[in-house]
C-alpha cells in the first residue's frame, strides 16, 4: 500500500493532461491537392506518416509522464515494503529522566551517566532528513516554549548540558508535550523514546498515548532492586523553641528494601557542627523515628540537617530543616477590661526581667500613636468597641501573618463583636454573660486538649485540668474551622483557634476579669498567658513547613519601614540572585527561584540576613521502585512498545525494528529518464515538410 506525506500536490498530476491539450488544439488540417495517379509515391507517404505519428504520441506520452512523476516525487509517496526506496525520515521525541532517582549507583556505575550514554547512542542513529526533540523529565515548568524538533546533532548538544534536577520526573506533563509536537510532524515516522528508570511513583495518571499513531520505544537500562533506606521527613512536635531549652526532633527514616537494615548511623548538624550521633536499626518495607534532644544557645536564624549513612542512593540521606528565634518579641495589649494589665503583668512582671518580651499597654482611645506593624502579637483584652479604622488595622496586622489575641469582657458589646470578629475569631455570641449573678454556683475547666503546643509542657492528668472558678459565662456557638483546645463544664468552648489570612488568632470565650472569675490569681494564670504569647509569637509553621525543590516557594518579609531596593537570594551552592519583592493582599513577598537543590536558601537585605528556609527532595522521589515494562506500557496507554535491550548496539536493533520506505527518489529517477528519452525521440524525428 502506498501513502502519500504531501497529498495535496497530487493535485498538480492534472498538469499531464497539459501536453495532450496542447496537442489537440495544434492539429493542421491537411489541404488535398489532387495530382495525376502516383500509386508509389502515396505508399510510401502512408508508411512515412504512420511512422511519424507513433513518435508524436510516443513523445506525447513521455512529457506527460515526465509531469506525473515529478508530481509524484514532490508528493512523497511511501511503502511499507523494504524491497524499494529509501528508508522515510523520522519525527522522534527522545524523553530523558534526569530527576532526582536517576542519580544512583548500579553494578555498571551511575546509572545517569549509563543513560546519558546510551541516549548519546540512540540520538547518533538518526540521519540528516530525521527530526529530533530531547525533553528532560525534570522540573518542566515553563519549558513548552522550549521544546521543538531539530537535528540530531542540536539534541546531542542539549544531552550533554543536561544535568541531574532534584525534582520528580515530570512523565505526564512530558508526554502531553511529546503528544503536541509529533501530532504537527510531516514524516511518516513517527517515534517516541523513553530513556527512564520507570519509577512506580511517576506514573501517569492519563493514558496519553493510547490511539495515538507512534512507535514506542523503551530504552533499558541496568536497574536493580530497591534497596534504598532514606529520610522523609522531621517533626519538631509543635515545640516552643527558646535559647538554652531542650526541644525534641524527631527525624523519619523509611526502608524500601527487602532486608532488615541494623547498625545505621544518624547524625544531628546545626549550623554546620556536629552536635549529636546515635545507631538505629529498621526492618524491610518499614518506618522508625530517629530521635534528638539539643539546645541552642542564642537568638536569630538557626539551621541544619540529619543524616544517615551513604548508600548507593544518597541524595535522600540528608533532611534539612531551618528555624528562627526572635531576639525579642513586642506585643500590644489593647486594655478593654481589667484583665489587660494583669496579663501584661504576667508576662513582664518587672521591666528588670523582662527578657524575652517588650510589652506596651493602650486603651481603645489612645491607639491614634499605635503602629501595629511594630508588634508580633497584639491582646485585644474586653474585646471592646474600636474605631472602624483600628478595626480595620487590626485585621489587616493579622491577615498579614501576625497573631491576635482576643478574650470576652463582661462589657463586650456581643452585637459590635459579631459584626466585626466573627469572621476573625468563628465565634457567634447568642446571650452576653449575666451582669448580676450568684457566686454560689461557677463553671470551672472541662478539658484542654494536650497535644497542643501551648500545653504540651504541661503535666495534668488527663481530664484533669486546674480547678478555676467562672460564674457566668456568655452562650455561643462556632462556626465551620474553628478547634477548640479548652471546654468549659457543660462542653462550653473556652479557647478556640482559628486561621485568618497568614495570621493566628486565639478567643478565650469567658470573662477574666476578677469580678467574674478567680483565673487571674490563679497559679495557672502566668503560665498560661506566657504559653498563649509564645504560641502566637512563634512561627511554628515554619518547623512544619514541606518545602521540596522545584515547588513554587513564596516567602513573607517582616520589615519594618518600605524596601526600596532588591533582596538577595543565596542558594545552596553560594549562587545569588536579585528578587524584586512584590505586594500581595498588604503583605510584602518574595517569589523566590530557581529553588532545584535541596539545602539552606538565604534571603538578604542590604547585607542582613532577614529570611531562612530549608528545601528538600520529595520523599516520594525515594522510592526507587521500578514498574514492569507491561505495567509501565499500560500506564502510558501503549499496546504495543519495543524494547531496546542493554546488552546490544541500539543502530542495528532500531534499523530492524523501523519500517517505511519513500519512494520520491525513484520516481524522480523515472522524470529523470522520461526527460533523457524524450529529448532523443525529439532529436531523431525528422522534419516535418
């Protein structure tokens, strides 16, 4: 069977008809002129004109066919069959891994460098007429504009700047990319190569290829089995980090091999030393938590990492984490009852000890002064009536990343309240607290969640918090979202938290003051207003951050004043970069890239360090689990693949399995002959008289 990759010129092949036009309409008509009787002389004029009208239409016929096959060269017509022609030009999309699980060491050496050289090898295969596109599976983010087809010299080029990318591989985006460009190729050949180590974990989720006309080719490559141990993640357990306390890390490790792994070494680094080592062991197919206790000794920006000993797979050996300690933290007390100043109290109890806070005090009507951006948290004592603009301030200190805290007064105005912080704190006042009541009766704690990190230093017995003496309490309900970390007696929520923008807020329900409870000179009362500023003070998202590379990374910046000039980003490998910050919803943020190594990123500001966060490899990248070539194909949509074994020479196993022979240069030979016969015909016919 016959096709045809340039089907529309066929309908030049009317142009052979041409000839035959012109032929017609030059015909003579022949004037008879009777003579005497010549009976030889009209023989041999009957011989002579039958012989010069078989040469008119044979040279008829050769211009004709000299127009059809130059019309059928130029509309390339192709075979299956290798008995003629030359083999069709091909359209190829070579997909190459160089994610983060190809960077490994097999029996024969790293396994990258083994595929870089046998796509090296795949990619000298292709001739001049051929087209090539090489599409790296790492980190393709805004590389569409990139990918196009060129020769196979170009892709070469392209293949040995490749690098290894700490990313996962990319297969669905690249496969949609590989799909769009051979789906507007004009060669009958159409092949796609897959040069990966078929990660389970990068499977697609779509069949791309399924119906879709190209060959499928999977270049194999030396795997082994999994037999990776490595770390996935750290958890800091929610914990208030302050200079010269303990906390407690606990680092993730998980073996993906079959055997038992024993005698391990982990290792704790911050700031660069070596601070503490142990030995672990952990069964096949498992997880076990490796655990630190450590102590840092002063304020501001701190980092490291954990990490176990090298294997064969070693970018997952190591797990970075970063964390910052204030040198001192500002908060605003906004006194709309008389609980405000005992709660400044209990926190700075005299000026001389006041270590770790700064604490101001203000009534609602002297806040004209206030800057709220010089604060880290801000108590809204009373929950009083504030001017609009301070109410709009306030939520917009939050919004931004800040932390409030708001508690109920006995004269909290619950329709002022509604209107402006339900939306806030998710808490709706049905009934005020009374303002006569009887002491006679009291509601006291119920519960409080412990694993929160506000009470998770403290020793309670379950269900058994202190004994603090409410008598009346306001009825309310809550909204979607909102957790409740105490209950009152009755299950009436105390202290509930809720999430606005960026920022944190905590709402104590019940009423401080002394008039209407005992909490203020209770011994729980400075503990607990001390454990509420550290909470809403401390960033403890950013213990519990997942940040991996390649991700989209946008980072807040606290500053006090405007930024008029470009921060500076400092990767892994001591590279910097200038980053214009940009507004979004009243914050100032950073939008940093590239982020494609894992390690400690710095941002600073004319010189000063003002950010620091760690980014990792994605734990799913760790499983090096490859799926069956069958599996692989039925993920891709394929029925029908070819495999390109390791143990032979890829040209002469690709020159067996492709298929596809052009025929224009024969039939450009054919125009060729008809021309050379057609100008002898015509030479040797004689005059015409």
């Amino acid at each position: 069977m016959i096709n045809f990759l340039n089907a529309t010129i066929l309908l030049a092949a009317a142009a052979a008809l041409i000839p035959l036009i012109i032929h017609l309409l030059s015909r003579r008509r022949v004037k008879v002129v009777e003579f005497s009787s010549l009976r030889y002389l009209k023989a041999m004029q009957r011989r002579q004109v039958r012989r010069l009208k078989i040469r008119q239409w044979l040279l008829l016929l050769l211009r004709m066919l000299i127009i059809l096959a130059a019309v059928m060269a130029f509309a390339r017509p192709t075979t299956k069959s290798d008995l003629v022609g030359s083999h069709a030009a091909v359209s190829a999309v070579v997909l190459f891994d160089n994610s983060a699980s190809m960077n490994r060491f097999v029996a024969d050496g790293n396994l990258f460098e083994i595929a870089r050289q046998r796509t090296k090898e795949l990619l000298e295969t292709f001739g001049q007429s051929d087209r090539v596109s090489l599409i790296p599976l790492g980190n393709l983010t805004g590389a569409g504009e990139e990918i196009a087809f060129g020769s196979a010299a170009v892709a070469l080029k392209k293949l040995d700047l490749l690098k290894i990318n700490f990313t996962r591989a990319e297969l669905e985006t690249a496969l949609e990319l590989a799909v769009e460009l051979l789906s507007g190729a004009r060669n009958l050949n159409r092949e796609i190569y897959l040069v990966t180590d078929r990660q389970k974990k990068s499977l697609p989720e779509k069949t791309l290829l399924k119906d879709f006309a190209a060959e499928v080719y999977f270049v194999d490559l030396p795997l082994e089995e999994n037999d990776n141990c490595g770390l996935t993640a750290i958890d800091f357990g929610g914990q208030l980090i302050q200079p010269g306390y303990n906390f407690d890390l606990a680092a993730t490790v998980k073996n993906y091999g079959l055997e038992i792994k024993k005698d391990i070494l982990a290792s704790l680094f911050i700031d660069g030393k070596r601070v503490s080592q142990t030995d672990f062991e952990i069964d096949a197919e498992s997880e076990t938590e490796v655990r630190f206790t450590q102590a840092v000794s002063r304020t501001g920006f701190h980092s490291g990492w954990v990490e176990i000993a090298d294997d064969k797979y070693m970018p997952d050996n190591r797990y970075y984490f970063s964390f910052n300690i204030p040198e001192r933290f500002n908060l605003l007390v906004i006194n709309g009852d008389y609980a405000g100043p005992y709660m400044a109290l209990a926190l700075v109890p005299d000026n001389t000890l006041g270590r770790f806070w700064s604490v101001k005090e203000a009534r609602p009507e002297d806040l004209s002064g206030v800057n709220f951006d010089d604060y880290d948290v801000i108590f809204l004592a009373g929950a009083p009536e504030l001017n609009a603009t301070y109410t709009n301030r306030l939520k917009s200190f939050v919004r931004r990343g800040k932390a409030l805290l708001v508690t109920y007064g006995g004269g909290t105005n619950i329709d002022y309240f509604n209107n402006n912080w339900t939306n806030v704190t998710g808490v709706v006042y049905r009934e005020p607290a009374q303002k006569v009541f009887s002491r006679a009766g009291y509601y006291t704690l119920q519960s409080i969640e412990m694993n929160h990190p506000i009470f998770s230093v403290y020793g309670f017995e379950e269900n058994k918090p202190p004994e603090i003496k409410f008598y009346t309490l306001p009825k309310l309900s809550l909204q979607d979202n909102v957790r409740t970390l105490i209950r009152f007696s009755g299950d009436r929520p105390a202290l509930v938290e809720t999430v606005f923008g960026s920022g944190k807020v905590l709402t104590f329900t019940g009423p401080m003051a002394p008039e209407y409870s005992d909490f203020t000179g209770h011994a729980f009362f400075v503990p607990f207003v001390s454990r509420v500023a550290e909470y809403l003070a401390s960033d403890l998202s950013s213990l519990d951050l997942r940040l991996y590379t390649g991700n989209r990374i946008t980072r807040s910046l606290s500053l006090p004043g405007s930024i008029a000039y470009p921060v500076e980003l400092i990767t892994p490998d001591s590279s910097r970069y200038n980053i214009p910050p940009e507004e979004d919803q009243g914050a100032l943020v950073v939008k940093v890239a590239p982020t494609d190594l894992p390690g400690i990123y710095s941002i600073r500001y004319q010189g000063r360090e003002i950010d620091r966060f760690a980014v990792n490899i994605d734990p799913a990248e760790n499983d090096l689990t490859a799926a069956d070539r069958d599996r692989f194909a039925a993920a891709l949509g394929v029925g029908d693949y070819r495999n390109l074994q390791d143990d032979r020479e890829l040209a002469s196993v690709i020159s067996e399995f492709r298929y596809g022979r052009e025929l224009w240069q024969l039939f450009l030979w054919l125009a060729v002959i008809f021309v050379i016969l057609e100008i002898i015909l015509a030479r040797s016919a004689p005059p015409e008289e």
